[in-house]
C-alpha cells in the first residue's frame, strides 16, 4: 500500500445541483397569499377587523421577505457551486 489512509474524493454535480437550486427558486416564486380585498368586508367596521387587515398586511410583510431571504440564500449558494466549478476545473488542468 501506500502508508496513507484513504482519501476520498466529493464530486460536485453541478448541472444536478444548478437545476435543483433553480427548482427550489421556481417553487418559491409560486408562494403566493393574495391580500384580502378591502371591498369584500363591505362597511364592517369592526375593532376585530382593523386587527385582522393589520394582521394580513404583517403576514403578507413577512412572506415577502422570507422570499427575499430564500432567493438570496439560493444565489449565494449558486454563486459558490459555481466557484467550486471552477476551482475543480482548475485543479484538473494542473
């Protein structure tokens, strides 16, 4: 043998891990809460009202940056699957 434990090589699939971070944006982009239209509750003007619109504009606030957040955690991780790329490909042609 060679006297040295054994290494074991982690083989980056690229295009696999490109589409699925591309699957995980195009499943974000569906995610969706449609904001509850002010002339559906007609002229109820009701304390439990005001608190339930404000409530739904604080959901509606928080989806959008939870998507925001999501979409930017997915391009920095694309970002560096695609400096591992290169750095794979670099060390292959040394």
């Amino acid at each position: 043998g060679s006297g040295g434990g054994s290494t074991q090589q982690i083989k980056l699939n690229h295009s696999e891990v490109m589409a699925k971070l591309n699957e995980a944006l195009n499943s974000l982009e569906r995610l969706q809460l449609k904001a509850p239209a002010q002339e559906e509750l007609g002229r109820n003007k009701l304390n439990y009202t005001d608190a339930w619109i404000q409530r739904e504009q604080n959901i509606q606030l928080l989806l959008k940056e939870y998507i925001a957040t999501v979409e930017k955690n997915i391009e920095d991780t694309k970002a560096n699957v695609e400096a591992l790329k290169q750095q794979d490909e670099s060390i292959t042609k040394s």
